[in-house]
C-alpha cells in the first residue's frame, strides 16, 4: 500500500510539473496532443501496411513529438518572461497542430483513404511551399 502512493505521489507530482512546463491544459493542447497521437497511430498503420514498421523510426517520431512538445514549453517560458500572455504558447500549438494534421492526412493517403482533391492539392501547396521556404534559407 505504501508503494502506491509514493508512485501515485511521484506521477502526480510529474504530472504536475508537465502540466506547469506546458502553460496548462486547455483546449488548444489537448488538440495537439490529440492531432500527435492519432499521427504517431496512422504512422505505425502506415509502415505496417507498407512493411516497412521499424522500432527505430517509431522511436525517432516519438522523440521528435517529445521535442515539440520542449518547444511548446520554452514558448512558454519566453511568453511568460516577455509578457506575451500566451501569443507564442499559442502560435507554436496552432503550427505544431497543423503540421500533425497534415502529415494526418499524407498518411491517409498513403493508407488508400480517399482524401478530397482540394485537401489534397493544398496538401502540395503547402508541402512546396515549405520547400521553397527552405531553399531560400540554404540559399543565404
């Protein structure tokens, strides 16, 4: 009895100091949370279907979802320490999540879901414009 409650103390504890770490949890990161999971889900349906599911892609995407999550907080940080009263907090999850929700949808594609022509073009769009952004840095 008395390990359950030093391990239900700890967890709570951690809980606590994730919670603090991430500017609470409201509506917006309980959506990235949520857009983070279903996309790690239809990753590993993806790669299953593909024959391609690997322990060590898994791991990289679960660490890469760990670092957003470590940016989240330090937007935290820098919005309590500038004033910003949760405008970065809040520009880093609506990003984050629609980066989540568009890898979401590649991976329905890649599934066979059929996805709409529109979804699917913007879908391009934003995938080369991404990569016009990123040449244009390297080019400098």
């Amino acid at each position: 009895m008395k390990w359950d409650r030093i391990t239900s103390s700890f967890v709570a504890g951690v809980g606590a100091c994730v919670n603090h770490f991430l500017g609470g949890w409201d509506t917006i990161l309980q959506t990235l949370m949520l857009l983070m999971m279903l996309d790690y889900i239809t990753g590993i349906i993806c790669a299953g279907k593909d024959k391609s599911l690997s322990s060590s892609a898994g791991f990289k995407g679960l660490c890469k979802k760990i670092i957003i999550l470590i940016i989240v907080g330090v937007g935290v940080s820098v919005d309590n320490a500038t004033g910003a009263n949760g405008m970065i907090r809040s520009m880093l999850i609506f990003f984050y999540a629609s980066m989540e929700g568009i890898s979401i949808l590649e991976n329905a594609t890649r599934a066979g879901v059929p996805v709409p022509k529109q979804l699917k073009e913007t879908l391009v769009q934003l995938r080369e414009g991404n990569k016009k952004e990123i040449h244009k840095e390297q080019d400098k």
